[in-house]
C-alpha cells in the first residue's frame, strides 16, 4: 500500500513539463520512486515498513566522458497512515505517506544525501458532491539526463478537484492546481505551472467509463517569457475482464510561447494483463511536454514507451523483466540560442525476487541503460548489479 500512495503523487509531478525527465530516464533500479493512490485496496490505520538496497553502479553522475564507479546503498523506512474508504464511504477520508531514503556512497561520501517524499490525499464524499484534495512533495539530488549530472531539487504538487454528480452515471468536475520545481543550483532555471480544468465522466457500463477535459494553464521558467497552454483530452478506463485494464488519456495541446504558437499531441496510457495466475504484463505510453532545467528558454518533447513482465516460477521465486525507450527533442520557445539536442534513451532491468515471508521479499536485479545524446557533452551508458530487500512490519 505505502508505495501505491507515494506513485500516485509522485507520477502527477513527474509527468508535467515543471520536471525534468523521469519516468525512466533516471530511474536508478533501487529504490522504486513511489507514495498515495485512492484506487488501491488499502488495510487502514497505521502501516509502517523499510527498504534496505546496495548495488554497484558504473556511472553514478550520468557522465558521458567521465564515469564514476561507486557502491550506492539505500535506506527507506516509510510511514504511511489511512483513515476511511476511498471508494465506497461516505463523507471523510484520507491517506497518508512519508519515505525518507538515505543514500550513501561508499566512497563518494560527500555526495551522501537523504532524499524524501511526502503525499497526501484527503476527500470527502456527499450524496451529491465529492472533494478532493491531493498534494506531493519530493526533495531528491540524484542525476538527471536534462542535466547531465547530480541535481539537488525540490519539486511540488497541488491539486484541490471538486465534482458534481447530478445523475448515476454522469459526473462534472472542477479542478484547480499547481506544480513547481526548485533547484538549488542557482545556475538552472526554476519552474512553475498553475492550471485550471473541467471535466465530464459518463459511465457507460461497469466496466467503462468514458470522459473528456479542457484544462487553461500559465507555465513560468526563471529567465524567459511566460507559456499559456491550452489542453484537449479525452479518456477512457476500460476494464472488459477482471485480467485486463486499460487507462487512456489522449487529446492535443495549444502553447503559445515567445517564439511560436504550436500544436501537439499528449498522451498518457497504460494497459495490464494478466493471461494466467502468475504472469502479468504492463505497458506504458506517454508523449508531452516539459522545460529544460538546464538551457535557458528551451523546452523538449518527451516520447516514450515502457513494458514489463513477471512470472511467477513456483513456489517463493519470480521473474521480472522491464524495458523502455524515450526520446527527447529540445526546442528554443524563448529568447535566442543554439537547440536541437536530441536524446534516445534507453532501459532493460532483469530482476530475480524471493519472498521469504508475506511482509519480507528479497530481490537480485541488474540494470543498463544508455543515452545517446546528439549534444557532444550529454548522454551515458550506465550499468547497474545490486540486491534490495523489503519489508512490512
């Protein structure tokens, strides 16, 4: 439960512009970025548990000329508390997240940090009317592919949504939020996006739900003129069968900028299936948007796709592999420079789990990814061997 309240958030910040890129660009094979999802089956009250990792990493600064080899152990206790129903009760709920995660070189010791994360998701539900409150935080300093190296940052996320079910099947929602990045490094570029939206969802039948959103939102970045998007979607959640689910959000969006007015597709989707007990298998798919953090005024366009399976091999043991591909192009949209850097990214984790008990699992991974990046200073290969463990108390 504790890692489902910390993805939820976590995805919102990162899958906006106000980020650099994420999702598995510099995903370190570790500890798995995740905080609070209001969909998942949750125990209630207070759950507390610990990830401990230690891996041996070949490039741990994403360095396209000068690698730095290190051993990396992490450390994650996380605290989560959970109060109501999020699906089916009436009138308060909330849940709660919180994981701090030291991590230590073994012989970059000045480099050691702690990272944390924090989410909050709090709703209440009439017979008519539901609000709902979602928030996230994250303080984290590890390497980013826009950067190029170690990036200390804070990054936020807000979002109040307030809907209006006037009919069974029908709901109209409202919704206003805000996203931020902050870095320490003076020398890259805050940003921040506040947004409105509305929204209609129809319940078309138990097993699908069909809407559509218009969102208006205002996005600054420290040093260049601000950005107005205009966004379009529509989505669908459709689950045939109790073996197969899929989420998908796609539409266009207008963003008017200082050097051009343009528009393009956004995407977000992802399926799950389940051909027999135990196999699963996940898909993922994104395009959209973001700022660069480290070229004053550009912005990049994201595109990627991930997949994954696990099989359970009898007894205590599964099998895992993940893989994925990004691309990122970048684009000068204020003032004037020198752009068109272009990244291919990506990813294979192999990983061997053992649960020892229902509350303890022990797992061996190993992790490669490269960068091939067309800017002579940019792009890495990376290599990546360690074990994690994880556990319930």
């Amino acid at each position: 439960m504790m890692a489902c309240i910390l993805a939820s958030v976590a995805t919102s910040i990162h899958a906006q512009e106000v980020s650099p890129i994420l999702d598995d660009r510099v995903e370190d094979g570790l500890v798995s970025a995740s905080v609070a999802s209001e969909d998942e089956p949750h125990r209630g009250g207070l759950e507390l548990g610990a990830t401990l990792a230690a891996a041996y990493d070949d490039n741990i600064f994403l360095s396209k000329t000068k690698p730095v080899a290190d051993m990396v152990y992490r450390i994650g206790p996380t605290v989560a508390y959970t109060e109501g129903d999020a699906k089916d009760g009436k009138e308060g709920f909330i849940q709660f997240a919180y994981r701090p995660t030291g991590v230590i070189y073994g012989e970059k010791a000045s480099d050691n940090r702690v990272d944390q994360q924090a989410a909050i998701i709090a709703a209440w539900r009439g017979k008519l009317t539901k609000i709902t409150y979602t928030g996230g935080v994250q303080k984290l300093g590890d390497a980013t592919s826009d950067t190029g190296r170690q990036t200390d940052r804070v990054e936020f996320s807000n979002e109040i949504r307030a809907a209006w079910i006037p009919r069974e099947k029908i709901s109209v929602e409202l919704a206003a939020g805000n996203r931020q990045s902050n870095y320490a490094d003076p020398a890259l570029f805050d940003s921040s996006k506040i947004y409105g939206e509305v929204a209609l969802r129809y319940a078309y039948s138990p097993k699908t739900e069909l809407g559509m959103a218009y969102q208006v939102g205002r996005f600054q970045v420290d040093g260049a003129s601000e950005q107005f998007t205009h966004q379009v979607t529509g989505t669908i959640d459709w689950q045939p069968r109790e073996k197969f689910h899929v989420k998908l959000e796609a539409g266009a969006e207008h963003r008017t900028t200082e050097n051009r007015s343009q528009i393009n597709p956004v995407v977000e989707g992802r399926v799950d299936w389940t051909p027999r007990q135990g196999t699963k298998l996940y898909l993922t798919g994104y395009q959209r948007e973001e700022a660069s953090a480290f070229y004053a005024g550009q912005n990049y366009r994201v595109k990627g796709l991930t997949a994954g399976v696990s099989q359970r091999l009898g007894g205590k043991w599964t099998a895992r592999l993940e893989g994925g591909r990004e691309t990122a192009s970048y684009t000068q949209v204020a003032g004037s420079g020198t752009s068109g850097r272009k990244d291919a990214i990506w990813f294979v984790r192999p990983a061997l789990e053992y649960r020892i008990t229902d509350e303890f699992d022990i797992s061996l991974f190993y992790r490669v990814s490269d960068n091939s990046s067309s800017a002579s200073a940019f792009g890495y290969s990376q290599r990546m061997t360690g074990v994690e463990l994880n556990y319930k108390f």
